[in-house]
C-alpha cells in the first residue's frame, strides 16, 4: 500500500509517500479552501488536518505529484481518511486526473459522524456490475473501522500516467468543513467486495439496518401474521353504496354487461358491468413470482441461504436476463443463473405447504380492506378469476418480426409495424390472450405491450423513431415505408434535397444504412413536418393493428392502450383514435407533472394512470425508486397527493401503484431494479405507516 501524508503548509506544501520511490512526491493546493486549526487525531489515531471549503463554484483540494505523473499501475484502490465536520451530510465530489483528458470522477455524500476511509475504485465501476441498480447505503462497519466504499466511478485512466487528485464540494452556499487524513493506493481492493459482504439475511431482509416491520425468526413473522390477519377481520366489513364491482350506485351511469367508458356529468368515467361510475385503483405486479434474485456468483451476499434441497428447492430456480438490444440490462453483472426466491420462501415459512392459497386468500382480502378495487398489470391472474376486484391483462406482442431503433430503447426496440410478421404475431397473441377471459364480465380490459420507446433522448428526442427509422437497413419494412411515403410528397430526390437542405442525386442513396437523417432545424421545417407525419403513420399502423385484432377475437373489453412512457405527440393522438383509454405511467409528484392533460382533454380520450410510486430507503432495498420520499411517513403523504389530485381531473379514471411487493434487496432478475416501492416487504409483512395512509385516501375517493 502506498500513501501519501498531510500537508503542513497553509496553502501550498509538500507531500511525500510511504515509499522510498523518490518519484512519488505531490503537494498540496487550495482553491478556495482555508486549513484550519492544530493537527487533530481520529479514533485509531490517524492524523488528520480540518479545512474549510468557502462559499464559491468548486472550492477544491489538489494533490498532485511533485515533478512528472504518478504511476499507479497495478494499483485498484484509492483510499482517503476523511471526516464530515458538519451537522449535515455534505457532497464530495472525487476526480483523478490522467494524460489526454482521461479521468475517473466520483459523487459521494459523505454523513455527519466520525473519520472514515472512502474508497474508491481506480476504474469505471458501479452496484450495477453486482447485480443491482442501487448499491448499499454508506459508510458500513468492517472490523470495527468505518468504511465508505464509492459505489458509482465514471470514467477511464491509464494508471501509469496520473496528474491529479481533485476533492471538491459543488457550489457550498456557507463554509463547509471537511478532516482530511492520509491518502493511499492499495493492490488490494476487497473492500469493495466487502461493501456487499452478508448483506442480506435468511429472509431476504437488509442486514445492517433496523425497521418496524423487520423481523428476526419466523416465530415472529408468523406472529406478524397472525395479527395483521386479526386487523384484516376488522376492516372486512362491506363498503356501502357499491355495486357488485366497486361502483359507486349514487351515479348511475349506461349499463352493458361489461365494463367500458362513458363522459357524463362533465368528467369521464369507467362504468362497472351493472353500470355504475368506477374509479379504477390498482396494484401492479401483484404476484408471488416478481422478486426472483440471481444468488449465482455472489453468494457471498447472503447470510444462511437456505441449502437447494426440499423444501426450499421450490424456491430456486434457472434464469437468463441477458439481452444486448435491452438499454435497462446494460452493465448488469450477475444476470443469469440460479436465483432464489426469498417471498416465495416466506410465504411457506408462514403458511407451509398451502402458501400459494393462503396468499391468494391474503392478498385479495388486503386489496379490498386497503380500499383498491383492481387487479393492475403483471398480477397473478388467478386473483381475477377470483371474481373479487376487477382486473386488467397484459398482451405481449411476441413474434419474429423487424424492429426500429428509436435511440432509446430501453427495454427493447420498436416493433416494425409495417413488417407482414408483425400483423401475424399480434393476430396470434391477441387470440391467445382472449380466448379464456373473453367471457369474464370482471376483467376491465387488456393492455398490449409497455413503455414501446415511441420516442428517442434529448433535445431531439421526439423525432427519434424517424430518424432511427431511416438509419435502417435497406430490407427494413419501415424504411421502404418512410421512402414510399417521401417519393409520394416529392416525386424527385431533389426536391426532397432542397426541402431537407441535404444532399440527395438519387432515392437509392436513401437506402444505406445509418443514412445521415438530418435533424429538424428552423431552416428547413420541411423536415419536422415530414417526420410528424411518419410518425403518425407508424402509430396508426401499430395501434390499428392491435385494435383491430383485439375487437374480433374480443369485442366486449376495453383496449388500454401500452402504457406510455416515452412518447410523442403523434403517438398519443394515435392511441386516442383507437384506444378505448389512454394509458400513462407517470412518474411524478402529481399526475399533471407527468402528463399534459390539457392536451388529453382535447383528445377526447379518458386517461389511466397505469404505473407511480413514491420511494424511501428506510425500509430495507436501497433504492427509493423512481420518485423518492425522504421517509416512509412521507411516502403516504405523497401518495395521498397524486391520487387526490388525478381524482379530481375530469380526463383521469383511475391510479394503478407499481407494486406490489419490495423489490429484492440485491436486484430483481429482470434488470436488477432494488427499490423500496411495495405495499409489503419481502416478508409479506404490510408497512403498517403507508398502508394506512394507502388505506384512507382510496376510501377517500368520491364520486
């Protein structure tokens, strides 16, 4: 291990290595930063020096080396002695300079509390390369010292040819005061690892923290149980005033034996079978099977893994969730294998052999006690078939068809709507999809497929899907569609040369592959007028299709749209000529943060809110989701906000949460999503706070 000791010197001083290297000397300089006070002395005794960062862009700490670079070569850890002085956490920005504008750079919020060593990888590196999106909470305890591991490193570095060390706090609005002890670089990087050493227990629950609803044996999760059951009991009694289907029988609305929509009393409406207003609020993922986490590779997370033997064979399983076109698989370590299944293993630690019933019979008295009176996507359909809650159900449009790249794609590429293959593989999953439910006067409706990437990134973003149509191949359907559909407006390619301001001698110039599609700019309109409108024929293609076969194999359900995420103007209006519902997932404070409703109200569409959560990190998974709390408390204070707010939009008919259950603490298989987002934790145990305040606000919702 190599280190490098404190300057004594105010603002600019020598340092030196412990090492005989002579060429291994740096110093010291100050930006913005004062040292203060007398030489001070951590726990274990390590010398450190308090300096105060002024108010200002950067204040900065630089080491570098006295005379030429610094050779780290074989070296895989950088480690700082550092203490956070303030009452506060504070943020510390980490970057290592290299030759030819290399770096690596860091972002750490480093806690009030005494000296620890912050470690960091000396290469790009993240919790996504173990298995999950969101790392542990920092700093941890390793042997009685405290330890911060940086859990996110940007950038490259040729380590032979070091030229900085760079600590700053960005854009301090009072001093902030920061220990700085000794630096060092280490061969050995376990501590990294140890970063994610025994952090999950037998039940599938966060090692290192303390919660409510944390339990330690399974006598006392059956005892958990047992009493929420008694509570369930209590909160059994009927709701008055509903109908069979949770309508509300005060606003009698056109009955057709089947759920649909209707506009009247100056707002949209879902109308219940017996023909009754009803405002959907749902689950999503509502299921046994969804926190499935790869244990291959990295057993070293888990405390007491239960052996591969009966019973808890049932809970493992083989899995593969690698896929290159997935943007939300990318640097995903630790994605295929064997995995294990800790809800699953709950539930049979409280119910044993008859668990799968038993949370049937659980889960379905939880949702209409916590006043939810549908069943949203991804669930167990056997819930539905319950005829309990009404229920929606997911179609996936599976196939051997071609696919566009919108510059997105997160979870996949665009469907090629104009690929003969595709018209057969949505004929082929619609009639699969509906020949059992079509019947069921229980099921709201069907989505068909989730969050398609009808847009790109940036500023450019909404005419992603255009461009990435003509960046295909020439054997691309949707490209010889975009081309017919340019021959036809301009007849020759040097009108479309002037309209594009390109270069164009002949329409087969359009054919090669990522052909330079000019971006949209004000000098040639033509060109944002041109990709509008083949975005609105690639949505009208899309979604005519799937409209088409979902009213004849099933022409009694509502067809709920896909779910937008990414989106543009065209699509929607797309969507609202042939779907029944528009449906978004937003991600958001407030429903009209997430989605321009003054637009859908012109549309003339009703809208579901078919995907929102509100996060916190207190409970366990390390993620706070895609929308965070601070706490727990204020995770039902947020959802009371959102679902108040979307009740009282004439256009919004519904709030689906996603989800359900915790996602796992080391990564769902799908992509290694970790957060804190569920009803219940892993334990099938409710968080009691939320769902409450979960339970008040849906019975709140009036007609």
């Amino acid at each position: 291990m190599k280190s490098i000791t404190p300057c004594v010197g105010l603002v600019l001083g020598l340092l030196s290595f412990d090492s005989t290297a002579a060429d291994i000397a740096a110093k010291i300089q100050l930006q913005q930063v004062q040292r203060v006070g007398a030489l001070e002395h951590d726990a274990q005794g390590t010398p450190l020096w308090r300096y105060a960062f002024q108010p200002a862009v950067r204040p900065t700490v630089v080491l570098s080396p006295a005379n030429g670079t610094w050779n780290w070569r074989g070296q895989k850890t950088l480690q700082l002695q550092v203490q956070n002085a303030m009452p506060w956490a504070v943020t510390v920005q980490v970057d290592i300079e290299g030759a030819a504008r290399q770096h690596l750079h860091t972002v750490v919020g480093l806690p009030a509390g005494p000296a620890q060593r912050l470690v960091i990888p000396l290469h790009a590196s993240s919790s996504r390369a173990f298995g999950m999106q969101v790392g542990p909470p920092m700093p941890f305890q390793d042997h009685g010292r405290t330890v911060f591991v940086a859990t996110k490193v940007e950038g490259e570095m040729d380590l032979a040819q070091v030229h900085a060390i760079r600590l700053s706090i960005p854009q301090p609005q009072a001093v902030q005061q920061l220990l700085l002890g000794t630096v060092e670089t280490a061969e050995d990087d376990s501590q990294v690892q140890d970063a994610y050493r025994d952090i999950v227990d037998r039940w599938g629950q966060f090692t290192r923290e303390q919660w409510p609803e944390k339990i330690d044996s399974d006598a006392a999760l059956r005892s958990a149980h047992a009493q929420e059951d008694r509570t369930l009991q209590a909160q059994s009694a009927a709701r008055s005033g509903l109908d069979t289907y949770g309508g509300w029988q005060n606003v009698p609305l056109t009955r057709t034996g089947w759920f649909h929509t209707q506009q009247a009393n100056g707002r949209w409406w879902l109308v219940t079978p017996e023909g009754h207003a009803f405002f959907s609020l749902g689950v999503n993922a509502v299921i046994f099977s969804d926190t499935r986490t790869y244990v291959q590779g990295r057993e070293y997370m888990f405390v007491d893994l239960p052996p591969d033997q009966p019973p808890w064979s049932a809970f493992y399983g083989v899995s593969d969730s690698r896929d290159a076109e997935r943007g939300a698989s990318a640097g995903i370590g630790a994605n295929y294998g064997r995995w294990f299944d800790f809800y699953g293993a709950n539930l049979y630690r409280t119910d044993g052999a008859g668990w799968l019933a038993a949370w049937r019979k659980r889960t379905l008295d939880r949702l209409q006690a916590w006043g939810f009176n549908t069943i949203g996507n991804w669930s167990d359909a056997a819930l539905g078939r319950a005829h309990r809650v009404a229920y929606t159900l997911s179609i996936d449009v599976d196939g051997a068809f071609g696919n566009v790249s919108s510059g997105y794609d997160y979870w996949g590429r665009m469907p090629d709507p104009f690929d003969p293959r595709f018209a057969q593989a949505v004929e082929r999953s619609v009639a699969k999809a509906t020949a059992s439910p079509r019947n069921d006067p229980w099921l709201l409706g069907y989505f068909v497929d989730n969050e398609l990437a009808w847009a790109g990134q940036g500023p450019q973003g909404r005419w992603g899907l255009a461009i990435g149509t003509l960046h295909g191949e020439a054997r691309s359907a949707a490209k010889q569609a975009f081309i017919a559909m340019l021959k036809k407006q301009y007849a020759a390619p040097s009108k479309l040369a002037v309209a594009w301001g390109i270069t164009l001698d002949d329409w087969s110039a359009l054919d090669a592959v990522n052909f330079p599609a000019p971006a949209p700019n004000e000098a040639h309109p033509a060109i944002a007028q041109d990709y509008s409108t083949w975005l609105r024929s690639y949505a009208d293609r899309y979604f005519s299709l799937v409209a088409a076969a979902l009213h004849r194999h099933d022409p009694h359900h509502l067809f709920l749209g896909g779910r937008f995420v990414v989106r543009t103007p065209e699509a929607v209006a797309s969507c609202a000529r042939y779907c029944d519902v528009l449906s978004f997932n937003v991600y958001a404070d407030l429903p009209q943060h997430g989605v321009d409703l003054d637009a859908m109200h012109k549309l003339g569409k009703p809208v579901l809110i078919t995907e929102f959560h509100f996060g916190s990190g207190d409970r366990g998974p390390f993620g706070t989701g895609v929308v965070s709390a601070e706490n727990e408390a204020q995770r039902g204070e947020a959802y009371a906000r959102f679902v108040q707010a979307a009740a009282r939009d004439p256009a919004i008919v519904g709030t689906h949460w996603f989800d359900y259950v915790d996602q796992p603490v080391t990564g769902r298989i799908l992509d290694g999503e970790n957060s804190h987002i569920g009803l219940v934790g892993v334990t099938d145990i409710p968080f009691a706070g939320f769902v409450d305040a979960v339970r008040k606000t849906n019975l709140g919702v009036k007609p």
